[in-house]
C-alpha cells in the first residue's frame, strides 16, 4: 500500500499555548485536523466562559488563512469553579469539556484541584447537563513513584468518581499503562481514553538512550504521564488498533521553548503536531493495522463527544517526510520531538466546507 485516504482526523487532547508560540504551532495542527480540544493550562488558566471565549478569538485570529479549522474549548476545573460557569459552558456553542488537572500533577497545574470533595456540586452539574469531565489521571503525591502515579489515580480517584457520578462523560487523557487500558475497557460508566502517537511509538528507554543505544538523557521525551515499560507500550498499541471505540487520537502535543526542555530542571511536553498523523501511522502500520487508523483518528472522538464525523479526507502516502525547519516564536526555538524514522507523509487534505 502506498496510499492511504481517510476520513480527515480531529485530535482530541492538545496545547496551542498563546501569543507567539499559538501562532507558530497552530499551522502544524490545522493542516491536518479538523478540530482539535484545546486544553485550557495557560498562566492564568482559562476557567471562565468568558476566558474561553476570548482564547478561542485568538486561535481564530492565528489561523492562517485558507485552513479551516474549528477549536473545541474546555475549562480549567479548580476550587472555585461555580455551577453557574456549568451552565454558562453548556449554554455555549464553543465549550465542550472540563478538564480536571490534579494539583501539581503536570505543567501549568498548580491551580489545579486538591481534592475532588472540593468540587461536588460542579460535577453534579456537568453530570446532569452532559458536559464532559477530562482527566489528567495521575495521583501527584510525593510518596507515590512516579511511575506508578497512574496506576495509583485510576483506583483512588477515577472508581469513586465514577461510582458517586456514574452518568457522568470521562475521557482519561493521554492513558499510559496497561491498568489504564483495562480500566477503561471494563469500565461500566461512560468513559473513554486518548491516547498520544509518542506513547504508542516509545517506551521509557527513549528517556535514557542515545544513539544507537549508547547511554544518555533525552529530555525531549520526557512527557506526563512519563513514558512506561515495553510492555505497557504494546498494551497501548492493542487498545488504540483493536477498533474499540472508546479509545481515540489525543496528540498532547505540548510545545516548550527548547531551553526551557534542555535544562537542569526541564519542564514535561513533548510538541509533536507537525509530524503527529504521520507517527500514529507509522504505529499502525508496525502493528499491522493501518486499516484501523480511520476508526481511531476521525471517528471513535466525534462519536463519544457527540459530534459530527468530517466530512473531507485526507492522504498519507508512504514516503519520509520532508525535513522541519525549526519553529520559533519570538526568537526562541520550540523543541519538536526527534522522530528519526518516519515511513509516512502527509500529502493532500480535501476538506470539504462545513465539515
Ligand atoms: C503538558 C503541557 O506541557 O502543558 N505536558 C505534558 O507533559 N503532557 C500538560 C499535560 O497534558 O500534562
Ligand atoms: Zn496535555
């Protein structure tokens, strides 16, 4: 097969940041998904509709043109979010979720909540008016092992929720782990998983390995939830291959400037967009399943949320992707993930209006 054409993909989990660096990143996503949820861990976070509102006009205002491109936006859940902010989000025609970012778990999340008993009657709310809940799910507490911080999340914090709201829609962002995957396989309750093409690429030697296997320390791969074992990997590329449709295509494609990456203390992200499509076919592909890349990337996120499926297609041919130029905003380099061998290319995207 040389060619593949797909129904054009949404990516369901991704940081756009703002400013400079919005404009730099954004061309990368649009070319390629129609749509894309915006996670809301900007400094201050967005936690208002009306915040939402105003973010969204400047993804629009970056856009370039010619490309459409639609961003679903989400609220920031703290403490102090309100009922009311609920209702004001689902009111709108441009909030599609809440995301919940545990307190300290990850970057931008220090006004994340403490604890869910903080936010009760908010998830009540979003329950009752079908408003989905995303979940960082990790359990940040400083006894607990990095990584087993997902693990840990899905037992302690996920199952209570999901038993005191059991109508409520989740999606656990960005799984990592084998437990995460069984999870939401067997969950009762209405939740779904994204999962990132670098989790489905690597596992955590890619942290701790230089060329050719030599030793070293790989900055750039280093992303919340951290990267796992193999056999955690595989357990991913089963559930994202295996046409379940409660799995679907979240990038997380997070930029950071590249000093802040290579850095005594360096902040978690890995910006994948410009070459996102093409790492999860190459995931496909090596697992067999190319067949099954439609399902994942353009149909599994639109039915959970809800929404229409696009209606333009777009073409990956097999052929390595032209070199990137660096990407910079403001005079500082973005740090794009080193992808070394990449079998597929993006070619042509058809989308039709509307779609
Ligand atoms: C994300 C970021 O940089 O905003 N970082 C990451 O490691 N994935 C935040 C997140 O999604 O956890
Ligand atoms: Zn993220």
């Amino acid at each position: 097969m040389q060619t593949l054409t797909i129904r054009q993909p949404d990516d369901w989990h991704l940081h756009l940041r703002d400013a400079a660096t919005l404009a730099a990143v954004l061309p990368y996503t649009a070319r390629v998904f129609a749509r894309a949820v915006v996670m809301p861990n900007l400094r201050p976070p967005v936690t208002t509709v009306e915040q939402a509102h105003a973010y969204r006009d400047r993804i629009m205002a970056a856009l370039p043109p010619g490309l459409a491109f639609e961003p679903l936006m989400t609220l920031y859940l703290t403490g102090a979010t309100t009922p009311a902010q609920i209702d004001a989000a689902h009111a709108s025609d441009y909030v599609h979720a809440v995301k919940l970012y545990p307190s300290r778990a990850t970057t931008n999340s220090d006004a994340g909540v403490r604890s869910l008993a903080e936010c009760r009657a908010v998830l009540a709310r979003m329950e009752r008016l079908d408003l989905p809940l995303l979940v960082h799910g990790e359990l940040a507490r400083a006894d607990v092992d990095v990584f087993d911080r997902e693990r840990l999340f899905l037992d302690e914090v996920l199952a209570p929720l999901q038993r005191d709201f059991p109508g409520l829609r989740i999606v656990l962002e960005h799984v990592t782990t084998r437990d995460a995957v069984q999870y939401v396989e067997e969950a009762r309750g209405r939740v779904a998983a994204t999962i990132t093409a670098h989790h489905l690429l690597y596992n955590r030697n890619a942290m701790f390995l230089g060329a050719d296997g030599a030793a070293g320390m790989r900055p750039h791969f280093y992303c919340l939830p951290v990267l796992k074992r193999e056999g955690h990997r595989a357990a991913l590329v089963a559930a994202a291959t295996g046409g379940n449709a409660r799995f679907f295509l979240g990038t997380d494609s997070a930029p950071h400037p590249r000093a802040e990456k290579e850095s005594a203390c360096g902040c978690a992200g890995c910006f994948t967009a410009p070459l996102a499509l093409e790492m999860y076919a190459q995931a496909f592909e090596q697992a067999g399943a190319l067949d099954r890349l439609e399902g994942f990337a353009s149909n599994h996120g639109a039915d959970f949320y809800g929404l229409p499926r696009n209606s333009g297609t777009i073409t990956l041919r097999r052929q390595v992707p032209p070199a990137l130029p660096p990407i910079t905003a403001q005079g500082q380099e973005i740090a794009a993930l080193p992808v070394h061998d990449a079998a597929w290319s993006v070619d042509a995207v058809t989308p039709v209006a509307g779609g």
